[in-house]
C-alpha cells in the first residue's frame, strides 16, 4: 500500500514538473519555434530526462542573464531604445 502510493505521488510529482518545464519551454526565447515543438516533444516522451534536461537548459540561460545583466526581453529593450536614443 505504501509503495502504491509512493509511485503515484512520485509520479504526479513528475507530470507536475512536465507542466512547468513545458511552460516555462513554450514561453523562452531561447528556442525557434521549431525547437520549442522538438523540446515539448521530448520533455513528454522521455519524462524524467526530458524535463531534467531542459530544466537544466533553461536555468542555465536564466543564471546567464542574470550575470551579465541583461534582462531577457530584448524586444521592450529595443523599443525604449529607439524612443529614447536622441535625448
């Protein structure tokens, strides 16, 4: 009984975590849009080292940023930039 119930926390514990690798996947700028799709795909076929994998990707890219300051989000850089370049 135990053990049945280990395996299914586990096991929703690792669907959870396809849930937030895939989010966290579908919303980076990291990828193409085709290499999102590729990602999705893998994180859902080879759970454990699909959302293992890509969860180290994407937490690499963020300590990254992070590092060197940029933010991420090059397009609203860019626009206030352009608006903001002659002053």
């Amino acid at each position: 009984m135990i053990i049945s119930a280990l395996i299914a926390f586990l096991a929703l514990l690792l669907v959870v975590a396809n849930i937030m690798v895939t989010i966290a996947t579908a919303r980076s700028e990291l990828f193409e849009p085709l290499q999102k799709k590729a990602s999705i795909w893998f994180i859902w076929f080879f759970p454990v080292v699909g959302v293992g994998l890509l969860w180290y990707i994407l937490h690499e890219d963020m300590g990254s940023r992070a590092r060197s300051g940029d933010s991420g989000n090059r397009y609203i850089e860019d626009d206030y930039l352009d608006g903001h370049e002659s002053q």
